[in-house]
C-alpha cells in the first residue's frame, strides 16, 4: 500500500502517466454500461447502482490499490465510500472524472 488515508484521490494526471507504464492497475468504472462502451480506458465495469446493491465482490484482493472512475468523479466518490465501507483498503478516487482526463489529453 503505497498510499496514505489522507489522500485517497488520484489526479488525471497522475493516472494518465501510470496508464502509460507497463504496470496492471486495477480500474472500476462505475459509469453506466452505454457510457462504458461509448468511451472507456478499460477496467472493470460495475455501474454504481449494481454496486450499491449488491455484496461487493471484486476480483482483487481487499488490499490492493483500486482506482474508481466515473464521468465528473462524482459516482466514484459514492463507490469509494462502499467499496471503503466493504474492508477495501486502498481505494483511490479519479478527481474530476473522466472530462478531466480527457482535458489534459487533448
């Protein structure tokens, strides 16, 4: 765990240059399956609404850093807060979302 509590967000930015290491991040996109598919950097996609209601299952383990994206960050901040409250320890917010990883792309 290479994070501290404190700071559990993730900036575009940080996330656009691990995007281009060769490492495997573990990425849960919250957004609904048409937004997925019209537009996505891959991951695991679990719409909030799905994630909310059921036990939360994920392929990785409880420890292992998760980062969760949405649109505006706002969706992800509310899976953030389930998968914390369900023993994730290392769950890291995209600030602003995917509109603010696409602006520092273009």
């Amino acid at each position: 765990m290479n994070l501290s509590p404190s700071n559990p967000d993730i900036s575009a930015r940080e996330l656009q240059q691990r995007l281009q290491l060769p490492e495997q991040l573990r990425i849960l996109d919250v957004r609904e399956p048409i937004e997925y598919h019209t537009h996505n950097i891959g991951g695991l996609n679990i719409p909030l609404n799905k994630l909310a209601e059921s036990g939360v299952k994920l392929p990785w383990n409880i420890d292992e850093e998760i980062i969760v994206i949405c649109k505006a960050g706002l969706r992800s901040e509310t899976a953030q807060s389930i998968l914390q409250q369900n023993g994730y320890e290392n769950v890291r917010n995209l600030t602003g979302g995917l509109l603010a990883l696409r602006r520092i792309q273009e």
